[in-house]
C-alpha cells in the first residue's frame, strides 16, 4: 500500500500549499468531530496504521533540518527497536510506560512499538488500556503531527511538550481511547498546571501559555481476554523452534480461503490480496467490492476473523514465510496458505461450533 502524499493530505484538508495544510491541522486539533472526519478521509485512502503517516510529508515539506536536526529514524530501525523491547508481559511496576521516546518527531518510533504490541495479541485479548506510551517533543511545528498520529490509532499516549533535558515544559497533553476499542480514534485532553502534573512529567517551569481543553469524560474498559503475548526468543536452532511452534500453530489456509483471482469474479470489500506473479510478495486490503488480476493470490477470512486484523498481521508475517517458499519471481499459491497465523487455538471453542472445532484439532493434530 502506498504512503501517503501531499496530493491526498491537500484534498482531504482542502487547500493548495503546505502553510494552509498546517493551518488546518492545527484548526482541527481540539475540534473531535472534525478530526474525526479527517481520519476518516485518511483511512479511506490508506488504512495501514502501523507506519508514521506524517513523516514522509513532514520531512520534504516541515523538517528543519539545520535549525533542529529533524532527519527522522528509518523505519527499519524502529522495526528492530519494537521487537528487541517485546517482552511476554507489561511490567507496570517498574515501568509506568509500555514505550517511550524522549525526542519522539512524528511518532514513528512510538507507532511501530504500539503496532508490534498490537499484533503479539489477538483482537480478543487487546485492550487498549492495558498500554500507555510516552513522547516528549520539543520543536512546536512537530507537535500537530505527533498529535493527530497518536489519536488516529486510538492510542492512550502522554505526549510533554517541551525540553526534556531542562524541563521547561509547554504543555502536557493526554492522548486516552475513552472507548477502549481498538477501531476508535482517541480523545486530545490538556493535563492542566498544578503540582501534581509537575511531579509526575518532570515539569521545572511552564513557558508558554496555558491550554485548557479536556475532551474525554467517560472511560470504558473492554471486555476482553487476558493478555497473552510471546517475549523475543534467540534460539540456538531456529527451524526446530519453528517446526515444534508450528504443531501448535494454525495456518492461514485453516481461517481463510486463499485462491488464485479468477477472471470476472467480483470479490468482496476486506479481501486481502497479495500479488504472487513477477512480485515481493506486495500485500493490499480491498476497500470496495471488485475484480483482482490473476497476478495475486485472494485471501477470504472466516467471518471470526476480522480482515483488517488479519491483514496487518500479514503484513509482518507473510514476507518472512514467502522469503523461504518464493521461487524465483513467483509465488507457488499453495505455499501462501501455509503462512503461520497468531491466532490461540485456546479460544476457538469461543467463536466455533464444538464439531468444527474437533474437526480442526484433529486436522491440526493437536
């Protein structure tokens, strides 16, 4: 899926020149339902959140590069940086923050951990709540980017505005999915200036004025089921590791219905397609019904399995099941199947009939 560009931020936001694009996101920063929209519009034209979506923009169009430094981590470094910090349990006691960054940019560091937290659960076991990131930024032209990333992924994020070296502090802001659902987008909350924030964000002196806007009021906790991730293993003999992993694994051809596009068959809205001819292994989400060329493969999850959930897991997954399948240019169709797929073989019982799932495990071997 491609990035975004200037092209699509300019007609979402309706304006012809960058100053008018950061007028208007600054304009809709306290204003819920017109950001809201904003997202939407967004998603619409590319849902993939577990990428910085302003960088790209941000550095050709509003880094200062000289003044501030602002050349921004590539995003293979913050790929390694969320899986070396993966941990099987958040550990709250000696830790307040599931990630932090203290010279955070756009976010792109923060995303990529909240994204890799994301996906080491389910859609069953996630709830936001259970996660609380930090971001300290000092250059002001940053800070509406940073915002509107972290609110657009529903994130519950701290994000200081200010100099983390001396404390001096512009504002506090918190990020809180008051939903806590995982699909909506958070509320933008200013921590007001009392002692209690000073305290707890190392704030030494407030140097700019004061913004008094609060947006969330009810906070629901999901139901959801307890937390089950795996920490980052080095084994000394990883294809034993992934054979043994596997007998206790579902495959993605036990979720879903993987075939070769057919000609003048219309696939339906959430279809995951990957292209297995002349390819990477490029991976896309149908967002409306339609034909797909026969160069992809077509990806049909049970109706248990959210799509979008499904498509950014393979997303991570698949390029590292197709790097030792692909043949060449080419992609057997048989092979895509077989791709690992996250999902517990504990709570199928939850979401099949008990004959469909014994069925299963006896297929599965488990």
């Amino acid at each position: 899926m491609n990035e975004l560009t200037y092209e699509d931020f300019y007609k979402v936001a309706k304006v012809t020149q960058h100053s008018e694009f950061e007028k208007y996101l600054n304009n809709i920063l306290f204003k819920k339902d017109e950001r809201c929209k904003f997202y939407d519009s967004l998603m619409a034209i590319n849902s993939d959140l577990s990428v910085d979506s302003f960088k790209p923009y941000f550095e050709l169009y509003a880094a200062e590069r000289k003044s501030f430094q602002q050349d921004y981590t590539p995003k293979e470094v913050t790929y390694l940086m969320a899986e070396l910090t993966r941990s099987d349990m958040l550990d709250h006691q000696t830790s307040k923050y599931s990630g932090y960054d203290a010279t955070a940019g756009t976010g792109g560091i923060i995303i990529q951990k909240w994204h890799d937290d994301k996906v080491q659960e389910t859609p069953w076991s996630y709830a936001p709540h259970r996660y609380l990131y930090r971001a300290d930024e000092l250059a002001d032209n940053v800070i509406p980017y940073l915002l509107h990333n972290l609110a657009m992924r529903g994130m519950n994020a701290i994000v200081v505005h200010g100099d983390v070296l001396t404390g001096k502090t512009k504002q506090v802001y918190f990020i809180q999915n008051t939903k806590d659902d995982y699909m909506a987008y958070s509320d933008i909350n200013v921590m007001p200036r009392n002692k209690q924030t000073e305290r707890e964000f190392g704030v030494t002196q407030w140097v700019d004025e004061p913004i008094v806007h609060v947006e969330s009021k009810e906070f629901i906790i999901a139901k959801a089921l307890p937390m089950k991730r795996e920490k980052l293993e080095v084994s000394k003999n990883p294809k034993a590791k992934a054979r043994q992993s596997l007998k206790n694994q579902l495959l993605l051809q036990d979720v879903a219905m993987v075939e070769r596009a057919q000609k003048n068959k219309v696939y339906p809205k959430g279809t995951i397609v990957i292209q297995i001819s002349a390819t990477k292994g490029q991976i896309g989400l149908l967002k409306s019904n339609g034909e797909v060329d026969s160069r992809y493969a077509t990806i049909s999850t049970d109706n248990f399995i959210d799509s979008n959930f499904a498509f950014y897991f393979l997303k991570k997954e698949m390029p590292r099941h197709l790097h030792r399948v692909q043949e060449g240019l080419n992609i057997p169709i048989e092979e895509v199947g077989k791709c690992p797929f996250a999902f517990p073989i504990e709570i199928l019982k939850l979401v099949l009939k008990e004959p469909i799932y014994e069925q299963l495990s006896l297929d599965l071997g488990i």
